[in-house]
C-alpha cells in the first residue's frame, strides 16, 4: 500500500508537527532516551540513518554524538525545515512503504522514532533494514504503545483505560498537528514482522508516561501520577540474527 496519501498529510501537518515537537524537550523524546542511548553505545564515526526524520532534530542529536547521519522521510516539507537547520546531515525524500532507497547503504544502526506506526505496510521497509544493518548493527524504533495509547483514559469514581478491540488491525485517525492516519497492529505482530525478517529482540522499554512540561515527580498532579502508571509508548531494539540462527 502507498503511502502517499499520508504523506501529503504530513506535508499538511509540517508547521504545526514541527512546533509542537521541539526535539530533545518532548515527552516522548525524554521516556526513549536512555533506552535509545544504552541500544546505540559509542555512535562516533557510525552510520545511523533516522527513519521518518522528520525535521531532523533526532538526526541532529546523533550527528552531535559523533554519528554520520541520513534522515529519510516522505514529507518534502519536513526534509526543507531539517536540511535548512542542519547542513551536515544528509536528508533524503522517500516513500517508506516502498522500503529503503535502492541502491542500498550500510548502516551500523537504524532508529525510528514514533514512524512504524504512521505506515501502512512494513513489509519491505524491515526486509530492507535487516538487509542494510552490519552484523552487529541494531534497529531500534519507537512506537505509540498498541495496548494503551487509544485507549480512552476513565475517571468515574475509579481511573482505568478502556481497551477493546486490541487485536484487531485498524486504521484511526489521530487529530493532533491538523490530523494523520495511525495503523494499530497488536504488539505480537511487530515481534512476529522481526523475527520472520531475521532480527532477533534485544530488548523492550514501557516507560512511564511523562508530562508534557518538565517538572519534578513531587509537583505532579494526582491524575499526571496515575497516567504515568500506563505506558502510552514504547521502544523496542533488535539486532540481525547469526547467519547459524537464520
Ligand atoms: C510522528 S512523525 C515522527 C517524526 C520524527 N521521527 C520525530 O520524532 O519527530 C512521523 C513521520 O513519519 C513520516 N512519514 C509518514 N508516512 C511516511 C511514508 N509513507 N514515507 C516516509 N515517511 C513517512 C512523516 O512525514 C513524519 O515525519
């Protein structure tokens, strides 16, 4: 399935992602980080290609690490914000349900931070970073929690999140940053999409959820308390399985 349709969204949404998802200060940049950080170790001098870029601020923060960094992405109006503000990245258009460009590149790590689930098919985008990770290379991505992130928070006396319908594949319509299409597929599908590609998982984070403004645990309200308590994201990181294992 194409993924133009969505991406034409996104070119919609550009301004409003771009300000309201200010890099390292967001809450779900602040839960991935030292999950990320532990995944990738020493990056200096590694290639790292960020998938679904965006605006370019993670690939940003990789090159700072020494990391020389591709950011692909399908929105052409993101790409121009990220090439205007970061010079020494390489920033590439492309439709990412088509998989990685042809001819492919070797990279030593992949990240993909809150994408894999803004596309509508991942067939050959996990074949292709399989096929272009070194040996020792690692996938590592973040996704909104299939479990939780939909489901409608309740306060009647009792707080919960109400999930239904988790194991059915669907297609919902996220209204933030002027609206998108988010493709729910239960957790088990992505390890399944991995393995069957050849990853072998190194590991998985829930973090708490976090407030969108950076403030201690001690000045959370009661209620910031009890969502922390949910994970609404989380990371997984995986690496290619030895040739023996395959
Ligand atoms: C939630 S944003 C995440 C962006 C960035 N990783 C970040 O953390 O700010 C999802 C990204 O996926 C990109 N995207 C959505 N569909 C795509 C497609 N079919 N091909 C390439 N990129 C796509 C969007 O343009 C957008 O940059």
């Amino acid at each position: 399935m194409s993924g133009r349709r969505d991406i034409r969204l996104w070119n919609s949404a550009a301004g409003q992602y771009a300000e309201h998802v200010n890099g390292t200060s967001d809450s779900f940049y602040r839960r991935l980080a030292p999950f990320l950080w532990q995944a990738l170790g020493d990056v200096s001098g590694r290639s790292v290609l960020d998938l679904g870029c965006g605006h370019g601020w993670l690939g940003e923060q990789l090159r700072s690490a020494g990391a020389v960094v591709t950011g692909i992405d399908g929105s052409t109006a993101l790409l121009e914000r990220a090439a205007g503000a970061f010079p020494d990245i390489t920033f590439v258009a492309h439709d990412l349900t088509a998989g990685l460009p042809r001819p492919l590149t070797q990279y030593h790590a992949v990240v993909a931070h809150m994408v894999l689930m803004d596309l509508p098919d991942l067939d050959q985008l996990v074949r292709d970073v399989r096929d272009s990770l070194t040996p020792q290379g690692s996938f590592t991505f973040s996704i909104l929690h299939p479990s939780f992130f939909a489901q409608e928070p309740v306060d009647d006396g009792e707080r919960y999140r109400k999930v239904t319908g988790y194991l059915r594949h669907e297609q919902r319509w996220i209204t933030t940053f002027g609206g998108h299409q988010h493709y729910h597929r239960p957790l088990s599908w992505y390890v399944d999409l991995l393995v069957s590609n050849g990853f072998v998982v190194t590991g998985l984070h829930e973090p708490p959820t976090l407030p969108h403004h950076t403030r201690p645990e001690s000045e959370w309200t009661d209620y910031e308390r009890w969502f922390a308590t949910i994970p609404t994201m989380l990371a997984l990181t995986c690496r290619p399985a030895p040739a023996s294992a395959v």
